[in-house]
C-alpha cells in the first residue's frame, strides 16, 4: 500500500460523502478495499435519507462489499474516524487496516483500534476536514443526533 493508493481511495469515500451530503445526509464516506487493492464496496451515511440509524459510511461500504470468506488483509477507508459501532465492525471482522481522511472534528474509535492491531492512517486531509466543519456549523441539530449527543 502506498501513498497514492491511499489518495485514490480516499477520493472514492470522498465521492461517496459529497452524494451523500448532495442528497440532503451526513457527508461520511467509506469504501473496503480488499488486500489486492481492488474496491469491494463502497458507501455513504445515510442515515437522514434512508431513516436507518445503522446506516454509516463504513457499515454501507461494507455492506456493499457482500460477504467474504476472510477480511484479512482489507482496508476500511472512511473520510471520518470511525465511530465506536463501526470501530467495533472493523474488529469483529478482523479488518487489517484503517485510513481516515481526517480526525479533528470527531475522534472515533480509530486509538482503540491501533491498540488492537488494526493498522491505523491518519491522513489529517484539508479536504475532508472542511467538508465536515461546514457541515456541522449547517447542521448541528443532524450532526449531533449522528454521533449520539442529546
């Protein structure tokens, strides 16, 4: 895995979190990468445009993905650090290795997960960040019914 490898994955979930925020959703992105660098899936929150709270960037991308004899070897690619619920999908399935586009306006679950062995790159992207601030100071009342603040 490279640095470019990673740039072009990351433009996918950033791809995925503009469509999602162009339908009226959280703008989070996520695409599961399979160990030869082929796109298995790939998704968006949408959780606001499908009513489903259990629609995140990561669980969309790996719902897409289908199902796999082994996540060995995968990489989780999202534009935000992964909350705890799908840091916890990123263990359960033994998914090798997280790229994050940016960890500044939410930190998930992604130190929890180094210290478990998942490969943890923060990219800190200027990109991702901006998507996210000026989503959250838009839509706060969205923001903070995503992440569970009440």
């Amino acid at each position: 895995m490279s640095a470019d490898d990673e740039a072009a994955w990351l433009a996918i979930a950033v791809e995925e979190a503009r469509a999602g925020l162009a339908e009226g959703g959280v703008p989070i992105g996520g695409a599961l990468i399979g160990p030869d660098g082929a796109v298995l899936g790939r998704g968006r929150n949408r959780r606001v445009q499908d009513g489903d709270p259990s629609m995140h960037g990561e669980t969309a991308a790996f719902k897409a993905a289908g199902r796999q004899p082994s996540y060995r070897g995968t990489t989780m690619v999202t534009t935000l650090s992964p909350c705890w619920y799908c840091s916890g999908l990123i263990r359960q399935f033994g998914i090798s290795r997280v790229v994050i586009g940016e960890a500044r306006t939410f930190v998930g679950g992604h130190d929890w997960l180094a210290e478990n062995g998942v490969e943890v790159v923060l990219l800190d992207d200027p990109g991702c960040l901006q998507m996210m601030t000026d989503f959250i100071a838009a839509y706060p009342e969205v923001w903070n019914e995503d992440i569970g603040v009440e």
